[in-house]
C-alpha cells in the first residue's frame, strides 16, 4: 500500500515535471485572447417578476431546455439553469413570489428554485406511465394547514404539492378514467378544484375535487356529437371553446355550477370569407380567444354568455399576447404586427373598446424577421396611469424588450442553437492608410508601450494597471476588420437552428453580420424549413482575386430526409445572399471534393434519397474537371438503423424525364452488414477534410522510422451490443460488448478490428492523421476508458537503406492506391479516463508540425486539453533511455487531468455541443471555438508559442536596453581611449 | 629592474652610426692575438659541422611538430569524454572545435613545416605524421558528431520530412444529414 502511494506521489510530481505552462493562463491574460458569451436560447415562457422593491426581472424558459432570470433594464442574466437534454420545460410559474416553479420532462419532475438567486430549493419526482398534457396551476390562496399548494397535472395523475418543501400532499389518478384533462382551476376563495377535460374525443368532462383531500365531490359530463379537435381555450371560469372535428365550428362549453351545454357557432358567421380549417391559438386570455384562420388571425369576444363576436381580424404574421389583468379588473393584451420593416406593438385595455390604448410603432432590424411571442407587463407610471412593457421572440430567436416605443434591450439569442460553422479570411489590409491615423496609432502605440514598460518595472500606479488591463483586453488591433500576419483573425460563420446566418469575429466575438435567410423561412411552399450545414464555398486565393469568398448553407424543406433541398450562397464580407437554389432533389449526403474550379468555387457533390450524385456548381468548367477524375471518386453510406456501411461509385448521367447533365447515378461496390443481433452502429469517425499532415514518417528511438498510415478514406465505427446502447447498469458486463473498425471507404476492406468485452456506449471517438482515439465506458472496471489506435504502413517499412533515400531511389512519394494490398502495423493501448464526455475534438494546425492535444468536452461543460503524447501506444512501465529521450511517458493505467489545462479556465459553455479547431497561421497556435448554448473561443499552443514572442512582450524594454548597452559600450570606449591616452604619457 | 633600465636608457646617441662598420673595422687594428685570416680558413669545417647540427636539430624539431597532435588528440578525446553524448552547448562547442582544429591544422601544413624546410632534411615522413594524426582528430571529431546523432546516416534523417503519398482515389460520405 505504501509503495503503492509512494509510486503514485512519485508519478505525480513526474508528470507535474511534464506540465505545460503554456496552457495555464495567469489571472490578468483571461479575456486576453478568449472571449465567452452566454445565451439562453428561443424563450418559451416568460412571467414577470416586477413587484415595486428589487429587481425587476423576468423569469424565462427556453427551447434550450433552460430556465433563466433576467434583469429586466439591461437584459443581463442573473442566474440560468440548463436542465439537461430530454428535460424540456413544459410550464413556469411564481409562487408565493419567491420560488420559480418549473415543471420538465413531460409533466414528471416539478422543482422550485429561489428567485434571487437561483439555488434548487426542492424538486419532486411524479410517476405516471399515460402520456398526456403537463399542467401546473399556483392557485393563489388554496391553504391546506397553513400550506400553499401547487396543483400538477402530469402523466394523468393530478397531484397537489407543498410549496415550502415539495411533498406530495395527495394525488388523484385521472388515467383510469381515461379522460385528457385540459385545464385544472379554482374559482375564487372556495376549497373546491375544477379539472376539466374530454374523454375519447366528443365527450366533455368536469370534476369538482376537494383541496383538502383530493377526493373527486362531483363529476358531470356531456357528448357533442360532432366531436372535437383537441385544442381549447378558457374564455373564463365557466366556459371554454373548442373546435369540433372539422374546424369549422366553434362549440363554447358551458360548464358554470356544473350544469353542462354546448353552443355551436359557425366560423363562416362570424368572418367572412372563411374556407378552409381554422386552429384555436393557446392563449391564455378572458373574455376573448384567437383562432387563426387562413392568413390571418382572428379576435373573438364572448358576450352575454354565448354571444360570439369578431373584434379584429390582423393580417399574419402577428403575434398575440395572453392577457394580462390590471388592477382595476381591467384586462389588457398585446399584439405585434408588421408593416414593411417595422414593428407595430398594439396595447388593449378592455376588450369593451374597440380604440387601442397604446400603439408604438417601432424599427426592428429586418433580419430578426417576424415576431414569434409577445409577452406583456404593466408598470405603473407616476402619474397613476398604466404603462406597458413588452418582451418579444423574434423569428431568428433573438428576445427584445420593448418599452415606451423603443427597444431597451435586445438579445441575439439564436447564438444559442448553433447547427454548424465554418471559417472564412477577412479582407486583406488595404494599403492607403491616413497619416494621422498612422501619427494616432504612433502616439498611441509609444503610450501603450511607455505603461507597459511601467508595468515592468514595477513603477505603475494601480490606475495605470487598471489602464493596462484594459488596453490589453480591447487592444484594437485584435478586432480589425483585416487578415492579420498571424492569421489570428477571422470570420466564424455559423448557421443556427433559424435559419440565420451570423459572422463572428475572432478578436472579440461580435456579430459583424447577420443574415436571416430568405430561403430557410417558413413560407408557402416551403413549411418546415430547415438548416442542415454550411460550407466554405468559394475562397477565392490565386485566381478570382476581386471576388468576396462565400459560403453555402445546405438545408431542407421539410423534416424527413426525402425532402426536397435548398441551397443558399452567402457573401462572407457584405453578408448578402448571392444566391439560393430550391432543389427538385432532396439533399443526403453533400460531398466536398478536393477539387475547385476557375473561379475557386469548390466543387460539391449531393446525394439525393435516390442515391443519384448532382455536381454544384452547375457550370461547363467544373463538369470538365469532375468528369477527368470521375474514376477516382467514392462515396459511402453509413446506414446505422440498418447498420450497413454502403460503398458507392459513380457511373454514368442520370436517366431523368428531363435530360441532366450534373446528375450521375451510382453503383454499389462493397457493403459491409454488421449482425443486427450483436452489433450496432454506435459512431463513426473520419479525419477532417482540411487537416494538413507534415510527415509520413514517424521517427522512434534509436533514430529509426516507422511510416504512418495515412489515407483520408479511412473511416472508423464503433459498433456496440444491442443491449449496450443504453444507459449504463442497463446492460450486464457478459451482454455488453464494443467492437472497432478500420474501414477503407474506397474498397470497403475492414483494415483492422478490435473488440472491447464488457464496454457500452456512448462511444465518442477522434480520428486524425494515422490514429484514433475513442471514449467509452469499462463496466467491469466501472470506469470510462480511452483507447488509442495507431496504424502504420508495414509495407514502406523496408525503406532503410540510407542511400537509396539520399539519391531518391524510395516509393516513398508515388502515389498511392487503396487498391493495392495495404500492411498495416496497429498498436493500441487503453486507459482509464476520470470524466465522462460530450465531444471530443483534436488541435489542428497550419502545417501539422506541432504536436497535438486532444480536447475534451467534459460533462461539466469545460473543454480540456489533453497531450497526445500521453496517448501513446508505445508507452510503456519502464521505458529505455532512448525512449525516455523521445518524450515517452512511463505508463499508467490513467489519463492524469491536470487542472491547469482546461482551455475554458474559470467558464463553462453551457449545453456544450461541440468543439471547432481553427488553425491559425502561425504555426504553433490553433484556435478553438466552443460553441453550445454559451460560445467561447481562444487561441490554445500544444507546444507552447515557439514561433512568437508573447503578447505582453515589452518591445520598449528591449529597446532600451539596447540603447543602454550602446551608449554603456561608447562611454566605456572613451573612457579606455583616455586612459591609454594617460597610460602612454607617463 | 626594469625601470632602472628605463632610467639608464632615457636617451643615448650612437657617434658610430654614420660610420660605416667595414670602415671602423678596417681603420683599427685587430686587437693582439687575433688572425682574422686563420679564422676565414677554419669556417668551412665548422660550418658544415653547425650545419650538420642544425639539420638533425630540424629534423628532430619537425618531428616534434609532427607528433604534436598526437597530445592534442589525447586531450580532445579526454574532452569529449567528458561532454557527454547529449546535444547541448558544452558538447557541441567540443566537437566543432575537434573538427575545427585539424582542420585548420591541415590547411597549414606548409606553413608550419617552412621554418624546417633543407635540402638535407627529409620533412616528408613528418608531414605525413602530421597529417595522419590530423586526420585521425578529425575522424575523432566526425565520431563525436556521430554519436552526438548529428550525422544524416540514419534512414529516419531523410525521411522525416517527407511529406504523405498523394491518393489516387478520393472518398467521402457519411451519415445521411
């Protein structure tokens, strides 16, 4: 046991020996070369919270899954909580004006959280197996011994919870009754519980039900022959409309003291010119509700008990707001309309008057698009009157707050659902540059120098430190709009779940453009469009000069994969969309060849769900160059429901109705079908497409060489046991098993397989140059596992002798086929990892020269750094001197975690998705963009920056020293001429 | 000491510097006892006698010159023993000088042999020694270099800069997006 915490002390402090400083930042370079920004996502739900002392704030939830609190003047967050994937937040509320109240994960998990600050203070877990609508109610003054109550209605059971710790005081089983309960309320001061619902789908149902005890007093029901739709909406405590079957009827129920009739009015009586079905929008709203007929929406009033009148009729898109009750028993609501690019909020007060109280006409940035929600709140002025503040969601997910005609704040909130990115190069400096900028930038540049040089030398005042800080954080030459000599600043273009695009700088993380795209909107013939991937489409770098570089965004119209697709060219300077294409064909796979054309567009190829190949860019020059290597290009398919991996290759033009000459149809050449029964498709890797390899030679202690196998048609899967891809505990150790491959996706040859007993999913795996590394989880160790394969070419390996090499005579650099017989060498090795993980990624850079990191997306949402070296198949106990001297590290069973190499230091980037590597120009440096719901980006150096001298180098100091040092050499000069004059006159 | 001399020495005029020496010599008579002529007939054995002398004694010297890298080679092999088989500052300053010296060294063979050239000695035999062991320092200093590993002899110094095979053919695909 001793030697056992003595090896392990000893290990620790070796390994501390190999810490890499580099990556651990001092406390004053944080924001220096990383920036991070928090988001929250599309906002679901929003309450209030504005009573008159605090802070007023308003308590969202969001398709992120997350529940957020934000300042209501600066739009800030004071505190957030991502709920975790398949936690979707059904309803919020406030109660007792403390709590937040959250209910998720389909009506199962109820939890209270402090108001001020955020912190879980209890959460309950309901049960139910029936699907069903999730409701949550904070009646407001229902006591059961001296105990507000929250009442749940989740899973078909109605529960009724203690707000001071979260019991469940009783509950009541709605699921035997089969009824789908649609709305559970408490009419004013009484004891009594009102749950109505519909039974089957033309039975209407009430139940009474004790507060005290849950028990159901009295229960009424009613049949409305023609049957319902489904949707409602609560006109008041006594009457709900409904659509029946064929939407073109409106049956208000009446359910006022149990006593139960219906009323049907016909849509076509109240708006005219009515065809078609009409939807009922869940509104939350008295004396009124809105249903959304054709194009426009539609207002009703309830009067006089059954009466139904039309109020208004808006022209969609709009959006309307539930109503909101004032203090004088008023009601007030909201609508957002649009006129050209600006914004229209209309405030009603009183259904009563037809006049609007307030109207603000307000200019919106046209690329938010249309506005989604309105949520609205009162504020009382100070004379009295009510004033209105509105929060809106806009079509790009952004959230602004509107108030007294003007947008107080806003939040680009679409950054939160990134679906893909990209980078381009910034325009090239141009020359002309003014000469007092030239002076200012001197002066400024001398100044900065001179506080630095302070700095240095310990002479600086705390302001002047002050003043340094924040000369480095918002140095102006790290957010230019030009290329740098470094290649440190870029454009990260990313496409969010909206279907915008935004262009990110580099330096600072702000959106230099966005582009809500005209293509990826909901319209008529396009209903649920959707963003796929973006592309660098055109780089224009020795041709094509004057032209911008753009990018293609791919996406589809529709949800299935059969869908027809839609391609959209962006301008990444001027944020334009050039162009965009609605395709007849639907998109599968897109291929980006290693080939451009004269105009350096890269040449892309689209699988459609006919397995037919479409070239883009459709012109006669890229068809030329695709036709000469046509015999040269493959493409797969990894099919994981049915866990085949297809390999294809082109054949010859399509046989269409119309004639194209862009369309190739494909052949199946291999196939590999993995046995359902014990293998399924877990993951695949690939290497990046744009990843730059140094060297084919891998030189080993004692000066010798082993060639790497490096090809980019290798594709890795993991395959697990059925039972295995679960969740872990679900699956014993003898029924769960791992097996890898190495496939060539050009012959379909499996170069290597391995097979991991007692390992299950989820796996996450890295490929890059002639290694992969993959993560997963031991269940006989019940511990995470990372295993490293590195393949190498036994085939090159005769290639020793020194003479040949130096006169050339080697087949180091013919080409190479996947066709001639490969022999591979593949080492591995595994080790134990602490931390589970979301996604992995690898360093990249320029020219693959440095060493790489393997970066880690922890489950705590950080993202580490990991040596490759300590991913070393070659690793041994002991290793010999000569490998010692090679940088090999002696083996342990686990990865160490050194807290100094998180490359996120202090932050997490919440909802971690995934990790982009970026190589800059310079070669010793990669830049990493994290994105999830928060972004972060910094600049991360595997082996240190040995290529520049750091940041805060002082260039004033060097200076002066030099200057020191000449004028020290001129005065000791004279100083020996004169006493060598004095020497030779004695 | 010096200074005295110094002192003794501030200034002094030579009267007998116009005069030629041949001239004075002639003018006095040679002092009692000196036969100017008896010595002329003497000088041909004695100077083939010094002559002699002094070509055994050249010989004996290039000899010497010759052997004298041989001491130079102990110490730098003593040297490079001593700076070790790792690259750093210490050991490759060592070994350039080891290569260096015997360089220079055979770069100036003529030179340092001038002073002992005759026609009566043989000086070929030494400079061959000379060469030899110069060689034999720098074949010293080659070794060195070699185990320090900065000699291309490897297979791995020329290859690990060669950049990957190009493919012939091109894949790509995937899961369906």
């Amino acid at each position: 046991m001793a030697m056992a915490i003595r090896g392990f002390v000893a290990s620790i402090l070796f390994l501390s020996l190999f810490l890499n400083p580099s990556l651990a930042l001092y406390e004053d370079q944080v924001g220096l070369m990383d920036w991070h920004q928090q988001y929250i996502g599309k906002v679901k739900h929003a309450v209030f919270h504005t009573q008159k002392a605090g802070r007023k704030r308003v308590v969202v939830s969001t398709e992120e899954n997350l529940i957020a609190s934000l300042d209501l003047r600066t739009g800030g967050i004071f505190w957030r909580h991502v709920l975790g994937d398949g936690d979707a937040v059904d309803e919020i509320d406030i109660a007792l004006g403390k709590f937040v109240v959250t209910l998720s994960s389909e009506g199962t998990i109820l939890r209270a959280w402090n108001l001020p600050d955020g912190q879980m203070v209890w959460e309950c877990f309901l049960h139910g197996s029936t699907p069903s609508r999730s409701l949550l109610s904070v009646p407001a003054n229902i006591k059961v011994e001296k105990d507000n109550i929250i009442l749940v209605y989740g899973k078909g059971w109605l529960y009724a919870i203690s707000s001071i710790d979260g019991e469940v005081l009783w509950r009541n089983d709605f699921s035997t009754k089969s009824v789908e309960i649609q709305r559970i309320y408490q009419l004013r001061d009484s004891d009594i519980i009102y749950a109505v619902g519909f039974t089957g789908y033309s039975q209407f149902d009430t139940y009474q039900i004790s507060a005290k005890s849950g028990d159901i007093i009295d229960h009424s029901s009613i049949i409305f022959p023609g049957g319902f739709s489904g949707e409602t909406s609560f006109v008041s405590n006594g009457m709900l409309v409904a659509l029946d079957s064929t939407r073109s009827i409106i049956v208000s129920l009446n359910f006022q003291g149990g006593e139960l009739s219906f009323h049907q009015t016909y849509i076509s009586d109240l708006v005219q010119g009515f065809s078609g079905t009409a939807t009922i929008l869940p509104l939350k709203s008295t004396g009124m509700f809105a249903i959304k007929v054709n194009s426009y929406i539609v207002l009703i009033r309830v009067r006089d008990g059954n009466m139904l009148e039309m109020i208004e009729r808006i022209d969609a898109p709009a959006a309307v707001s539930d109503s909101l009750s004032l203090s004088e028993g008023q009601e007030a609501f909201a609508i957002v309309q649009h006129e050209d690019d600006k914004t229209c909020l209309t405030v009603k007060v009183d259904i009563d008057s037809r006049s609007s109280f307030l109207k603000e006409i307000i200019k919106t940035d046209s690329q938010k698009g249309t506005v989604q929600k309105v949520f609205i709140n009162n504020y009382v002025r100070t004379d009295r009157s009510n004033g209105f503040r509105a929060l809106i969601v806009m079509e790009d997910h952004s959230l602004l707050l509107l108030q007294q005609g003007e947008i107080v704040w806003s939040r680009e909130d679409g950054l939160a659902s990134i679906v893909d990115m990209t980078t381009l190069e910034l325009p090239v400096e141009k020359e002309s540059v003014s000469v007092a900028k030239v002076e200012q930038n001197l002066f400024e540049w001398l100044k900065g120098h001179i506080l630095k040089l302070k700095g240095t030398l310990m002479l600086a005042s705390p302001e002047d430190i002050a003043a340094i800080q924040g000369m480095r954080l918002k140095s102006s030459e790290k957010n230019k709009m030009t290329r740098d000599h470094n290649g440190f600043r870029k454009l990260l273009i990313v496409l969010t779940k909206a279907g915008k695009v935004l262009a990110l700088h580099t330096g600072d993380g702000r959106v230099v453009w966005s582009l809500l795209l005209t293509s990826l909107r909901k319209s008529e013939t396009c209903q649920y469009p959707t963003g796929l991937r973006i592309y660098p489409w055109q780089v224009p770098h020795h041709h094509a000069m004057d032209e911008n570089p753009s990018v293609l965004v791919v996406g589809r119209c529709g949800l299935s994969y059969d869908a027809p697709g839609v391609l959209s060219f962006v301008d990444s300077y001027t944020g334009k969309e050039l162009n965009y294409l609605r395709l007849s064909h639907s998109i599968e796979q897109v291929i980006p060849l290693p080939y451009t054309d004269s105009r350096e567009q890269r040449l892309h190829l689209l699988i459609d769900a006919d397995k037919h190949a479409h070239l883009y860019p459709r012109s006669p020059d890229s068809i030329n160059i695709f036709k000469h290597e046509l015999r040269n290009i493959y493409w797969y398919s990894v099919e994981a429901e049915k866990d085949i991996i297809r390999g294809h290759t082109l054949h010859s033009n399509c046989i269409l109705e119309v004639d194209d000459e862009y369309c190739f149809s494909t052949r199946e050449l291999w196939s590999i079908v993995f046995p359902s029964e014990s293998e399924k498709i877990a993951t695949t890797a690939t290497r990046k497409l744009n990843e730059v390899v140094h060297t084919q030679a891998k030189v080993i202690a004692d000066q010798d060489a082993m060639y790497k196998y490096i090809s980019k048609n290798m594709l890795f899967v993991a395959t697990v046991s059925p039972k295995a891809t679960g969740p872990i505990g679900s699956a014993t150790p003898e029924e769960a098993s791992l097996v890898v491959y190495l496939v060539d996706t050009v012959t379909g040859r499996i170069l290597h397989r391995a097979t991991h007993l007692a390992s299950q999913a989820p796996v996450h795996a890295v490929f890059s140059e002639n290694w992969v590394i993959y993560h997963y989880f031991n269940l006989r160790a019940h511990r995470y596992q990372m295993s490293v394969i590195e393949i190498y070419d036994e085939s090159r390996a005769d290639n020793k002798d020194v003479l040949k090499l130096i006169v050339g005579k080697h087949n180091l650099t013919s080409p190479i086929s996947s066709y001639s017989r490969p022999e591979v060498l593949v080492t591995s090795q595994s080790y134990y990892f602490t931390h589970s993980v979301k996604t992995m990624a690898v360093t990249t850079t320029a020219k693959g020269i440095t060493s790489k990191q393997i970066l880690v997306g922890t489950i705590g949402d950080q993202v580490l750094a990991l040596d490759k070296r300590f991913l070393d198949p070659r690793r041994t106990v002991n290793p010999t001197q000569s490998e010692k001297e090679e940088g090999i590290i002696p083996l342990t069973d686990s990865l160490p975690i050194i807290p100094q190499s998180y490359v996120t230091h202090s932050l997490q980037v919440e909802g971690l998705r995934g990790i982009v590597t970026i190589p800059a120009k310079l070669e010793s440096t990669s830049q990493l963009f994290a994105y999830g719901v928060d972004l972060f980006f910094t600049r991360i150096a595997p082996s240190r920056t040995y290529d520049s001298l750091t940041e805060d180098f002082s260039y004033a100091l060097l200076l002066i020293t030099i200057v020191a040092l000449v004028a020290a050499i001129f005065v000791t000069w004279i100083l020996s001429e004169k006493k060598e004059l004095q020497e030779k006159w004695r | 000491m010096e200074k005295g001399k110094a002192y003794v020495r501030k200034w002094a005029i030579d009267f007998t510097e116009n005069q030629t020496a041949s001239s004075s010599s002639r003018d006095i008579p040679n002092p009692l006892g000196f036969d100017r002529a008896s010595q002329d007939q003497d000088d041909s054995t004695v100077t083939r006698q010094k002559k002699e002398a002094e070509a055994t004694w050249k010989a004996q010297k290039a000899w010497e010159v010759a052997q004298a890298p041989f001491k130079n080679l102990l110490m730098m092999g003593f040297m490079m023993w001593m700076a070790g088989s790792t690259v750093h500052l210490f050991s490759i300053g060592i070994t350039f000088s080891a290569l260096w010296q015997p360089i220079s060294a055979l770069q100036g063979v003529g030179k340092v042999f001038e002073p002992y050239k005759d026609s009566r000695v043989d000086i070929v035999a030494p400079k061959l020694l000379f060469i030899a062991l110069n060689l034999a320092g720098l074949a010293l200093g080659v070794w060195k270099l070699n185990t320090l590993g900065l000699l291309p002899t490897h297979p791995s110094d020329w290859v690990s800069s060669l950049p990957p095979a190009q493919e012939v053919e091109y894949s790509g695909g995937g899961l369906p997006l």
